[in-house]
C-alpha cells in the first residue's frame, strides 16, 4: 500500500510517501519539505502566531493535495515539540483540521522516543542486542533504550537544537561564554535521564538518528549521503569534539557552505553539537552509528503493525468484514 506520513515539527513540514507492506522494507517514493520554522513564530508567552498558523494551514493543504495525487491509502499526520508545547495548539489544530480536513495528531516527546526506538530497533535488527537511541530535534532530544522493539526506557527533554539556540545565543557565532552556560545547563538537565538510562545496562549498540547526529558525522569524515543509505556511518566523540571546537567559531552562513549541512538548519548546529557531546559524555559513549531511519519511519511501522492487527482480527470473526483504517487515537502507539 502506498501511505504519507506528514511530519510537522519545529523547522520543517516534511511529507514522506512510501510504498509499504507488513514485513517489508518501506520503500520511499517522494519526499517534500517546506521550512517553515515554526518555532520561531512563537510569541513571547509561546503561542503559535496568526502568521505561523497561517503558514502551517498553507503547507498542510499542501501536503494533503500531494498525498491525494500520489494515490497516498493513509496520510499520517503528526506535529512534534512546536505544536506540543504551545497553549493554543488546540485552536491551531482543530482550525488546521477545519481547513484541510486533515487531523494533526500532537505526539507526546515519550512516543516520540518510542516510535524513533521501533525504526532504529527493525533497521538494525535483533543481533544488534540492547540499543540505545538518540534523536536530536529542532526543540527535543528523545532518549530511549532497552532490548526488545519497545524500549524499557523512554524520555524526551526540552533540548532540541533550535530551542537552545533562541534561548542561549545572542550573537552569530555565539560567544565562548554562551556556548559554556549552555553546555552547563545540557549537563544539568542531562544527568538524571542519563542515570535511569545508564541503569538499564550497557548498551551493545549506541545509534544517533535524525538530520543534526548526520550532519555532525558527516563533518567528522563519514559518508556522504551519495553513498546511500547502507553505507555505516559512525560519529565518534573525538571527532565531535574537534568538530563541535571547529563550528562554534563559524557563523551560520560559514556552516551553510559546509558539505552536509542543511542551510535552513545551520543557524543551530552549534547547538546541537553541544547536546550531541554532552549527551555522549553523560552516557559514557565512544562512538554512535548513524541510523538513517527515525520517527518518520517508525510511524510508518507502527501503523502496518497496526493494520495487519486489524486484517487478522476481521478475518478471524465470523461475519465480519474490514471496517477501513483507525482514527489517528485508535492507531496512536503507547508502548
């Protein structure tokens, strides 16, 4: 079946449409992104503004119109921390349903975490043993670990790259000073997931997912994403380190020229190399790999789970017969 998975979160409005069956390897037919950096449309009581509402309808409809053309089955609509943490998510949602006809479902950050584990977890599969998953957004960072597809671990912390980078930096480069005040508040808030997590056992694979663990690996010497997406890709923490010393004394138009690096997103890059390395220090990590499957992916698993669940159930009833797909709470994964 072919589905689109819309992800909303706080730098982009990314739609991914796959090919996909239960037990198959999803197959990805199109991919658009609109950068709508809707955590910067933010007011200063961290409601979502008339003109970034307006944008996201636009990009939604958008969206929607590309999935239908596409002969989509299912759009899976999801927003993250953007829409999470403002008090009038409710209005926005329901006037961007009103509007679009699409319901954008509000992923709490421990799902979050959940479906990114689920993707790393069938991307590498059972010999990778007890994993561990980092994913580094634009306003979170998800941490999860455990050694079965649903992890014994899931946490979600106010870290994402974008949000540090509007709360902790005041100039382009940001200063010494700044970089040293955010580190020190990463750390802090850092050290008792890092504990419930480290108290899980050693993992036997350490994962990074998501665009700012691929970029910084990338600056480190890992593969280019010509390479595809099998190629392994490893950021270890003596290459962050020189990496994160590197691109703190660059300004973000500098990094947008480097190779791997996003443009729309380099202004935080900084940021996130901040996260990335306390992150590895307070779980005493060497090395990630590079996982190129994340929560859109894990999303789209979770939702084939579901459905074949559903296909089993119908066909096991007497008289019955399909009832077509879930509402987006009926389908919503919880662990």
């Amino acid at each position: 079946m072919r589905l689109g998975v819309l992800d909303v979160g706080s730098n982009t409005v990314h739609l991914l449409i796959v090919d996909a069956h239960r037990g198959g390897h999803p197959t990805p037919m199109t991919s658009e992104k609109t950068a709508l950096r809707l955590a910067e449309s933010l007011d200063s009581s961290g409601r979502l503004s008339r003109h970034g509402a307006d944008a996201l309808v636009r990009a939604v409809h958008t969206a929607r119109t590309s999935a239908a053309a596409a002969g989509c089955r299912d759009l899976l609509a999801f927003a993250t921390s953007a829409l999470r943490d403002a008090p009038n998510s409710a209005a926005v949602l329901a006037r961007v349903h009103a509007e679009t006809g699409v319901s954008l479902q509000v992923l709490p950050g421990e799902d979050e975490a959940r479906y990114t584990f689920l993707a790393v977890r069938r991307w590498f599969g059972w010999s990778a043993g007890r994993l561990l998953a980092l994913d580094i957004g634009g306003g979170s960072l998800e941490l999860a670990a455990g050694m079965d597809e649903v992890p014994s671990v899931a946490e979600s912390l106010p870290l994402g790259a974008g949000r540090l980078t509007r709360e902790w930096f005041s100039s382009d480069p940001p200063t010494r000073r700044e970089i040293d005040a955010l580190r020190h508040h990463v750390e802090l808030l850092l050290a008792p997931v890092a504990a419930k997590l480290m108290a899980e056992g050693t993992p036997e694979r350490a994962v990074g997912t998501s665009k700012t663990f691929r970029s910084l690996a990338r600056l480190t010497g890992a593969a280019p994403s010509s390479e595809g997406p099998r190629a392994r890709r490893v950021l270890t923490d003596t290459g962050l380190r020189q990496v994160g010393a590197f691109i703190s004394r660059m300004s973000a138009a500098d990094l947008a020229e480097l190779e791997g690096v996003s443009p729309s997103r380099a202004h935080q890059l900084v940021a996130g190399a901040v996260v990335a390395e306390a992150a590895m220090r307070a779980l005493d990590l060497t090395q990630l790999e590079i996982c190129p499957w994340a929560l859109r992916e894990g999303v789209i698993l979770r939702r084939l789970d579901w459905l074949d669940g559903a296909s089993r159930n119908d066909h096991s009833s007497q008289g019955s017969t399909a009832t077509g797909l879930a509402t987006p709470q009926e389908a919503r994964y919880t662990g």
